[in-house]
C-alpha cells in the first residue's frame, strides 16, 4: 500500500511464490494475499469455531467463496494471469463441493439452487438461524 493508502497490485502477487494465505487463515485475515494483509493495532485474527456439523459445512462454504471472490478481484486487474487462473479453478471446485455437500444436507443457501419439490428454499432454516 501506498502513502495514499492505494494498493499497487503489481505488488500484490509474486508469480513465482504464489504469495497467498492458506483458505483457513485467508479467512480469518480477509484477504488471501500475504502482501495485502495489514495487522490492525495488536489485535489477533482468530479462527471461526464452528460447534455443529451444520455450522462446520456453513463455513467451509464461506471460506471458499471468500477465497474464490478474492482471486476474481485480482484477476479483474490482472485477466492473463495463468497461475492465478488456475489456483482460482481450483479453489471454485472446493467451493463448489463445499456448497453441494451443505446443500444436500441442510437445503438451498441460494433461491437459484432450489429445486427440489416441494419448493425448499422458504421451508428450511436460514443460514443465520440458529437451531437448538
């Protein structure tokens, strides 16, 4: 980051290292990019914990799409980029499953997604809803 507080993106990904955070930490720190990340004070990023099986597949979901969303915004600047390209495809397959796996258990998360009979998206629980 810049004196302005303006990201030089040049910087932001070494083709040769793949800069980036594992999906777990990238998730936590919200950004997957090593070089993008900027500590705040001396405060701690912590792991979510997830206590239920429901929670745990929810937040597998999140962890991938915020990875996959992560490299779209880079790839917006840098569309050639072949090795970013390739790391996105295969975090979008982890997602992916991520979101089949949660939806075939607990229902749609999206009323795209929704295609059982009767109508599901409506009948389950949001993804916010807590179930004791």
């Amino acid at each position: 980051m810049n004196y302005y507080g303006y990201v030089d993106y040049r910087t932001v990904l070494d083709n040769q290292s793949m800069n980036v955070f594992h999906a777990n930490e990238a998730f936590t720190k919200g950004t997957i990019f090593k070089t993008l990340y900027i500590p705040y004070k001396n405060f701690l990023p912590k792991q979510p914990v997830a206590l239920t099986d429901k929670q745990k597949s929810m937040l597998e979901v999140q962890k991938y799409c915020s990875v996959c969303h992560d490299f779209a915004l880079y790839l917006d600047v840098f569309p050639n980029d072949k090795n970013v390209i390739s790391l996105r495809n295969e975090y979008l397959e982890k997602y992916e499953k991520a979101l089949d796996n949660y939806q075939s258990k607990y229902g749609s998360i999206v009323s795209s997604n929704a295609k059982t009979v009767p109508y599901d998206w409506s009948s389950t629980d949001w993804p916010w809803e807590v179930t004791k």
